[in-house]
C-alpha cells in the first residue's frame, strides 16, 4: 500500500492572530506555523496503514521553502518522504493547487511510484475551501469520499467511515481513491526526539510548479468579532427572580 | 519571539514536547497536584518522547543532541501547570543523571543510564543535610570504604523525587578531614539495607513533586558505585549545579511567559467601571514592563547557553540568570496576581500555584544570595 497525504502549513489555529495593514494576508510576524489539524490526522493515518500493511508512505505539501519545516515534522513521525512543490509563497486558489498536486502526483508515478491512496485533510484550517481533495480526484478519475472517521481495507477496496446522525456511513472503494479525513479519526502521535533527528537525513523532492492564472482572486481578509465572553450578573439569591423573568421574556424563553 | 539560536529542528521538537504537556499532563495536573505526587508512567512517557536523554550519546538510547534542544524541552515543560512535575522531571534529567552520564564509569553507565533515559528508573540527587544545608564541604554523611563497600552513615533532607527515585546520587565525605577535598558521590539503590525514606509534607508549592528525608544507617554501597573518582564529588557538584540552575531558568522564565499570557487573556476579558482591565493604561504599562524584563531574562539564558555551546566557561552567565530569572518570575508572579485582583486568590485559576511554585526558585539549585556571593567573588570583590 503507497499512500500519498497532501498537507497545508497554516498558521497555529489556537493562536490569536492579526492581519496586515492593507487586510490582504495574516500578520505572521509573531505566529507559529503548523500543518493543518484534520491533515495531521491524515498524517496518522498513513503511518498507521503502513504500519498493518507494509508499502510506503509520502507528504506533500505546495508553499514557500519554509513549508518544509511542515514535511519534516511529517517525516520525524514515521512518514518515509516529502514533496515540495515549492512556491513564491503567494497564495495558490484551490483549483491551482489542485492541479500541481496532479501534475505532480502524475509525474512521481511516471518514475515507477504507484499511488494507490491519497490522504488530504477534511479542509484546510485557514482558508477551509473544502475542494483540494475532490478537485485532485476528479482530475485524476478516481472515486473520492470526504469527512472520513475510518478507513479499513478489504479486498483491495477502502472501506471509509463517515459520522451520520444517530450512526455511520459506510462507503467502499475501488482502490486508487482519495480519501479526506476528519479529526477524531486517531489521535496523532508526537514526533519524538529521536525521530526528529533522523528525519534530518530523509528526503524531501522539491519540484517548482508553473504558477497558473488564477481564476478565484482574493478581496481581503476580515477578522470576525470575538465571541464575548461576557457574564452578566442579575442578582443573588430570591431577590433576583423578577430580572431573571425579565431576561426570559426578553429572550423569548417564556 | 523568534530567535536565531533555534533551527528548524528545535521548532518541530518545541511543538511536540508542547503538545505532550497540553494533551499527557496538563488535563491530569490538579490531581497530581493533590495527590502530592504523579504516576512514574509520566517518565516512561517522556522515555517515549526521548526527552530523558537530550545530550547523552545514542548507544545508551540518547539523542546526541546539543544545549539548545535542551533548552527548548525545559522552556516547554515550563508551561506545564504543575511546575512541581517539571521540577521532577529536571531533576531527572539534568540534576541526578548527568553525574552518571559525565563522571559514571563504562559499568555503570551500561547498567543504569539506559533505564534512566528510557524512564525506567528514576533518579535524585542527594546533597542537602539537616545540620549544614548545602554547605557540602561541612557535611555530615560518611562513606567509608570497607573492602568492596563503602558504609553509608548520616541524613539528608529536601530530596526531590524520594519517594519515587529508584536510584540517588548521595554526596558523601570518604575523608571527613579534608573538607570539600574529602567529598564523592555514590549511586545508591533504593532498596539497599539500612535505608530509609520519610516524606516532607507541607510545601509551600510544587505540591506534585514529592520531597523526603532520607537516613543510611550503615548502608552498604557496592566499590564500584562510586561516580568518578573518590574526594572528585565536591567539584562535579560544582560542575552540575551550573547545568542544574541553567534549566531552572530555562523552566522558570517560560513559566513567567506564560503567567503573562494567561494575564493578558484575563485583562482582555473583564471589566472593571464600563471598560476592560486591558484598556487601562496602568495595566498595559504593568504587562509590558514584564514582558520586556521576561525577554531580558530569557536572552540572558540563552546567553549562557551560547557560552556553554562553544565550550567556553558559563558559570558568571549561570550565576546572573538564575539570580535573574528568579527576581523576575517571581515579580512577574506577583504582578500577574494583583492584575487578577480577587480571582488571583482563587485556586480556579492557575496563579496562585505559580505564585507558590515560583517562589521556590529564589531559594532551589542555590539561593539569589548564593548567586550574588559567587559573583562578587568572581568580580575580586
């Protein structure tokens, strides 16, 4: 089994962030980058059917040089090789992106590596465009299932499972097939010391794909009012049932 | 911050020991906290990691790595919310097992040092007395050698990991007469006879890091379990303690960042006559005061650090950053509480545990007095 995980450096999710002055991109200067939640449990999941079924693993990435750092956090937990499509650091629409994983997905096969599944995240954790992962399969003509909890292999075939209301969806797969994967699905290991260490001697490909035109342009950001976490205190003991009644009324409860 | 001390092999190692402490420890550290100790499966984690033998060499299991990589493990073990467990943990891994790793013969580094780095066996360091305190050339404990034993006689108190260690590294006088010539250090077992244990209760703070008396009472220690060579103690104490106080302010000064954080989050979410604490300029003046002294702390560390890295002598360095450091987390605890007001005397929050915790920095690995001391002395004062 060669699996394929394709992930995104973004910035830390737990992170408070801001953006640049023109509203075109997130202040980095004082961020720490990660790879994507969902995708680091795709990440899992690949060290994890290599693990039963023997075969190899790889990560791939598109970004700048600095993505790498993502790559080789991938190859310190156990993934075996790292694919960098290497970009001027500019953000690639999910289309564009799309189609260099193709390209390159296409041109690692033609050197003799089959892929007989590719792993992406659910949606990526900054943008969350929910379209890289279909976007590849249909390109490439192969079946697709999103939003996966599981993933068991039977007779050549993925079995996936997705959480429905009150049960699971269950899905079958003619391998290859690509695969997106939601968190909850494992619980990702920590990259050790040691693994760290060695994963300075794997390899990381770097291809420089041709920057398309892209078709969907960015506006600006805006960030959304924070949540208030605001307490109001109505009053103690009996004393504070007529506001209490009164804030149900006005929330439409009684 | 970023910094150009770090590559990108300390970043990926700084997210995963983070992620360790947020997701092994952290959701357990209050019942530790009562408990007044934490399960030795944490060690065996942490073996896991391959955070238990950072510098040592790969043939007894550890990582060869450099002082950086050290450095970045306790700054993430710092923001553990029980600073006692961290205590622990350092104790372990830079206080006890570098006398094995450094000074230990081959024998004994081949039967011991893979159990401590793998988490296995758990270590103390044994200096402290009830009479002299750390005044170690004055001890009162004895070894004397009798064939191939020495006989161990005397007590030590303020041991930190007693109740849990499985091996201690005992500071004891082979020649009671020579003063600090007359020091070595012995590995003992746990269950050797004549060895006894009591608890310490009652701390101020660290409350998850056990603390105990110890007493030998004619404890045979094998010829072969001492550490170096014999009246050499004294002086790989002196050498240890530097690496010892160089990973308290490592831990200490991350944990003050993190008191500053947690502070910022609290002063952004109440408010005090119509507006948000934050939105006071006394409390922005207060939070940026602190920040700018935790990073002059924190700079003096690594300062330290790169005069360690280059194999040069770091002991003025030490000596500043752990008088340093401790001033400064212990005002930063103390500030970070009055901006809680009330809430800072609370247990819900994390606060008043630092407060207690980081008290104890002023005074472990060698009081701010001790620093001063050997700093005047190294200034021809």
């Amino acid at each position: 089994m060669n699996t394929l995980v394709c992930i995104k450096r973004v910035p830390d999710t737990g992170a408070r962030f801001a953006l640049t002055s023109d509203g075109q991109d997130i202040d980095s200067r004082n961020l720490e980058f990660t790879i994507s939640p969902h995708e680091e449990c795709a990440v899992e999941e690949a060290i994890r059917i290599q693990e039963k079924q023997g075969g190899s693993t790889a990560v791939l990435t598109l970004g700048p040089e600095v993505a790498s750092e993502q790559i080789r956090e991938s190859l310190a937990k156990g993934i075996d090789r790292g694919v960098l499509l290497e970009t001027d650091g500019s953000e690639w629409d999910p289309q564009a992106t799309s189609q260099a994983i193709v390209n390159a997905v296409q041109s690692i096969q033609k050197t003799g590596t089959k892929y007989d599944l590719v792993l992406f995240g659910n949606e990526s954790a900054d943008s969350g465009d929910y379209q890289v992962g279909v976007r590849v399969a249909a390109a490439l003509d192969w079946p697709c299932i999103t939003g996966i909890k599981s993933i068991e292999f039977q007779n050549n075939q993925v079995v996936a499972k997705r959480e429905a209301p009150g049960g699971w969806e269950l899905f079958r797969l003619t391998l290859p097939a690509v695969v997106t994967v939601k968190e909850g699905i494992n619980v990702p290991r920590h990259p050790s010391l040691r693994g760290i260490m060695t994963a300075k001697k794997k390899e990381i490909e770097r291809i420089k794909p041709a920057k398309p035109e892209l078709k969907l342009l960015k506006q600006n950001l805006r960030k959304p009012q924070e949540k208030s976490g605001e307490i109001q205190i109505l009053g103690h003991g009996i004393e504070a049932v007529p506001a209490i009644v009164a804030k149900l009324k006005e929330l439409g409860v009684i | 911050m970023d910094s150009p001390f770090f590559s990108e092999e300390h970043r990926i190692f700084r997210r995963s020991v983070r992620k360790f402490v947020d997701e092994e420890l952290n959701p357990h550290v209050d019942e530790w906290e009562a408990a007044g100790r934490f399960p030795k499966e944490v060690y065996k984690k942490l073996g896991d990691l391959g955070v238990l033998g950072i510098r040592y060499p790969a043939e007894y299991g550890g990582a060869d790595a450099d002082i950086w990589t050290t450095a970045v493990f306790c700054e993430e073990m710092g923001r553990c919310r029980s600073r006692g467990l961290t205590m622990s943990v350092l104790v372990q891994t830079d206080m006890s097992s570098p006398h094995l790793a450094y000074r230990g013969s081959d024998f004994l580094k081949k039967k011991y040092l893979p159990g401590m780095i793998s988490g296995k066996r758990v270590g103390a360091i044994v200096l402290s007395e009830p009479e002299v305190g750390s005044d170690l050339a004055n001890m009162r404990t004895t070894a004397k050698k009798k064939g191939d034993q020495y006989i161990l006689n005397g007590s030590k108190t303020y041991i930190t990991n007693a109740l849990q260690a499985d091996l201690f590294f005992v500071a004891a006088k082979t020649d009671p007469s020579a003063g600090k010539k007359g020091v070595s250090m012995l590995l003992v077992e746990r269950d050797s006879p004549g060895f006894l244990i009591e608890p310490m209760k009652k701390k101020l703070g660290m409350h998850a890091s056990d603390t105990g008396e110890l007493t030998f009472q004619n404890t045979p220690v094998p010829a072969e379990n001492l550490i170096g060579e014999e009246n050499q103690g004294f002086y790989y104490v002196m050498e240890s303690l530097q690496k010892e106080r160089f990973v308290s302010c490592c831990a200490m000064t991350s944990s003050a960042q993190q008191a500053i954080e947690d502070t910022i989050d609290y002063a952004q979410s109440r408010n005090i006559f119509g507006k948000k604490l934050s939105e006071y300029d006394l409390t922005r003046y207060k939070l940026a005061r602190l920040q700018t002294r935790v990073e002059a702390a924190r700079q003096l560390t690594y300062y330290a650090a790169h005069l360690y890295d280059r194999g040069l002598d770091w002991t003025d360095a030490v000596s500043m950053s752990k008088a340093f450091c401790a001033e400064v987390a212990n005002e930063v605890a103390d500030e970070c509480l009055q901006i809680h007001g009330g809430a800072g005397y609370i247990e819900e929050y994390d606060i008043p545990r630092l407060f207690r915790d980081l008290r104890l920095w002023k005074i472990g690995a060698g009081t701010t007095e001790v620093m001063y001391y050997i700093l005047a002395k190294r200034m021809g004062i």
